[in-house]
C-alpha cells in the first residue's frame, strides 16, 4: 500500500493562498511604495518625518548652502548659531568658579562661556589668534551674565601657550576650578591616500596634544571637587568614513577621558566627556563642501543638527558639584539618535 494515498490529509490539504501571481503583485505594489519613498528621501524629502523642536520650538531642520576659509567665524554663519539660550534660568550652580574653555570664541564652547557665566563664573577664552572678532563677541555676552571674561589667543598645539594660559587664568582669577578642552581641528578626505603628514599632525596635535597640554597645565592648580570636562564626538564612538583622522582622535579623547577620570578620583577630580552630534558651529562650513550643508544633521533620529545652547547644559551638570558630585569617567552622549 502506497504511504502516501491520495486521501492523506498533510498531501491534499486544500490551499487558502492567493492565487498565483497575487502575492508576487502584492509585495512588488509594497517595493514601489517604498522606492518611491526612497526617491523622495535621496532627493532631500523625508516624507512624514519632521524634526524634533529643540528649547526655541522652531529650530532650523536645514542650513543654506556655504562655506567658508579656516578656521571659520561664527558671525559669518548663516544663520547665526544659536548659543544664547534664553529659556534656561541660571540658579547659581557655578558661583564663585573660574573656567578655562578651549575654542571658547564661538560655536560649543562660546556658549558653554554663556551659561557658565550665567551660573555665576568667570571665564577665561582660548581661540586662535584670527578667531579674535568671535572672541570679543563672546566676551560681551560673558559680561552681560555678569561674568569676568579673560581672552587669551594662542595656539593649544604649543605647551609653552598652554602653561602661559592657565597661569594667566590664576593670574587674573585666583583659581580653577573647571577646563573645558573644547578646541578641534577637522576636514573631511574621501581617501585614506589623501591624508598626508602634515593633516595628520595637524588634527593629533590639536584634537590630542591640546587636551593633553591644557590638563597638564591645569593639574597643579586643581583642588578637590574640580573637573575636567572634555569635548568628543559621536565619529569618535561610531567612526566616520570621511573623516578617518577626526575620528580616531575623538576616540582616542574619550579614551583620554576614562584614564584620566580613574587617575585623578583619588584626588577629588572629575574627568568627563561630551560626545555631541551634529551640531551648528563654524567647524561645519570650514570643512563640508556648500551643497553638503543644508542636508547637516538630517540623518539623526531627531532630524536636524543641534544649536549650540542645546548641549551647553550638558556642560554645567558635569561641571557643578551639586549636580554631579558622583559621576566621573562617562561619555556623554548628545548624539540626536537612539543607541549613539
């Protein structure tokens, strides 16, 4: 007898798919859609999604197309980064503190200034010399917070600056109490062949050698419940393809970080590190190609790049005792998507 009769319910189960050709129909319908989305999102539309509002509510999804020369300027943005941040309400977290913040003229670091000033410190600027019209603008606005502000131009590359700024800083404010290593230099290549010596020393030794020189420095004055917070990158946690050497060094930052929280707990002090997404500062025109920028930012969960006075909170809680007394050795991330 033949195991398998024609009666045998598993091998004559009557079918209730489709017809033929129905499903294929069905999914190649489902596909069109979403190359016909795919198209739109290629072409600069992201059907259905709008940006997250940031503190303001209408925070710009996009940028005009620019560019600029080296090593970028805020007041020629368009627009102007937003840095004043004008719904946060200072509660005197930071009263009686002094700062030193790195690349402090413009972008993160010119608002960190702002609401550290706003906090109740004064604040001592470190930019490069030809960044000296961002500098001023920003030392204003330390002023109107009722902060002192002291400008020091120089290059973070060189250790002799790097003492000579900290020992002005005690100079002029009697103290430290918290170094924001914040100063970077990027620009993107396509190729690792297009990486040349001289770029690769020049992202090093002012991404790494800098934050190395400014805590060296700082060391020697920094007493119990002071911090080091230092400025990464999300490339620095994720990489980026065009961007090998910026990447490698926000890395090695975070890396930085971590080694030298664990060092230093002994004597009191807290090392930490943001790591930002995108973000609207003059690093982004003096680097990307104009036809780049509008698009900044856009491929974040949160659909835009982030204002300046979006992170510089981020700054004060690590900075402030009251807040964050018990936490040292993190990257914090303020990357705009999920899981970065």
């Amino acid at each position: 007898m033949n195991a398998h009769t024609t009666d045998d319910p598993i091998r004559t189960a009557t079918s209730t798919s489709p017809p033929a050709g129905r499903v294929e129909a069905h999914q190649r319908r489902l596909q069109q859609q979403q190359d016909r989305i795919d198209q739109s999102t290629q072409s600069g539309g992201q059907p259905g999604k709008a940006p997250v509002p940031g503190p303001r509510g209408d925070e710009p999804r996009s940028q005009p197309p620019q560019h600029q020369a080296k090593p970028g300027h805020e007041s020629r943005m368009t627009p102007r980064p937003r840095f004043e941040a004008p719904v946060y309400q200072g509660s005197g977290k930071l009263d009686g503190f002094a700062a030193i913040v790195t690349g402090g003229d413009s972008g993160i670091g010119r608002a960190v200034a702002v609401l550290y000033a706003r906090e109740g410190a004064d604040v001592a600027l470190v930019y490069l010399p030809e960044e000296q019209p961002d500098a001023e603008e920003t030392r204003d606005h330390v002023e109107r917070e009722g902060g002192r502000c002291l400008l020091i131009p120089g290059d973070v590359k060189d250790s002799t600056f790097c003492r000579e700024a900290v020992e002005r800083t005690m100079q002029a404010f009697g103290r430290l109490d918290v170094l924001v290593n914040n100063a970077a230099f990027q620009e993107h290549a396509e190729s690792l062949l297009d990486l040349t010596d001289e770029r690769l020393d020049e992202t090093f030794r002012t991404n790494i050698y800098g934050y190395f020189h400014m805590a060296r420095a700082a060391l020697p004055h920094l007493e119990p419940g002071t911090s080091i917070i230092n400025t990464g990158s999300v490339v620095g946690l994720q990489g980026k393809a065009t961007l090998l050497d910026y990447s490698a060094t926000k890395w090695v930052i975070h890396a930085f970080t971590l080694s030298l929280a664990s060092q230093l707990a002994e004597q009191g002090i807290r090392v930490n590190a943001v790591a930002p997404g995108p973000v609207w500062t003059p690093l982004n025109p003096a680097d990307q190609p104009a036809e780049k920028v509008p698009s900044f930012g856009q491929a974040t969960d949160i659909g835009r790049a982030a204002q300046p006075e979006e992170l510089a909170p981020a700054y004060v809680f690590l900075a402030a005792p009251s807040c964050a007394s018990y936490i040292t050795g993190i990257v914090l991330p303020i990357t705009g998507s999920v899981g970065s």
